[in-house]
C-alpha cells in the first residue's frame, strides 16, 4: 500500500497567531466528519502507528513525519496544550491522495 506524508513538510510545525511554535500542541485524526480515530502511521510502510493525540516538542514539531493511506478522508484536530484550537483548524474532508508523495 502506498503512503502520504500527511502534512507538506516532513514534521509538522505548529504555529501561534503570531507565528510562535506551540509546545505541547495535540495533534490527533478523525474519519472526515467524526470524531472516530483514523491510524496514523510514523512509517511509510504504514507499519508503525502513531499514538494519538501526537505532542509537539519544544520546537513545536511533531518528533517524525506522519504518513497515512491515501484513502479515506480526513479530520485534522489541532489544540495547544490547553485544549484550544490552533489556527486554521480543525480541517475536515481533507484528501491523503492531494498531498504528494
């Protein structure tokens, strides 16, 4: 089975409004329009799941890049560490498959 990186680059950078890495930011994904968990994978053999909700370290980067299937869509949920969403999420209905491998 093929592999998408989820996010353009290899580890994803969380970001504040004012462009400052959030720590401890919680990244976790849905099925698109649910709040039921799709796996995640650190490998792109998708061998290897993430366990979720995946922290943010002191950079505001994820430790490794997330890879998923390209199928099904989904929901990306990202909260700083006191459970308030990030900027520009949560996205839903969001394709795998129009993110390049």
């Amino acid at each position: 089975m093929s592999a998408n990186c989820l996010f353009s680059q290899p580890f994803l950078l969380v970001l504040d409004t004012d462009g400052n890495p959030v720590v401890g930011a919680q990244i976790t994904v849905f099925q698109a329009g649910t709040s039921t968990p799709e796996d995640v994978f650190t490998d792109s053999s998708l061998g290897v799941a993430w366990s979720q909700p995946i922290i943010t370290n002191a950079a505001g980067q994820t430790d490794g890049p997330i890879y998923v299937s390209p199928t099904p869509a989904l929901k990306i949920v990202v909260l700083d560490a006191d459970d308030v969403p990030c900027p520009g999420y949560p996205i839903d209905n969001w394709s795998p498959s129009a993110v390049a491998t």
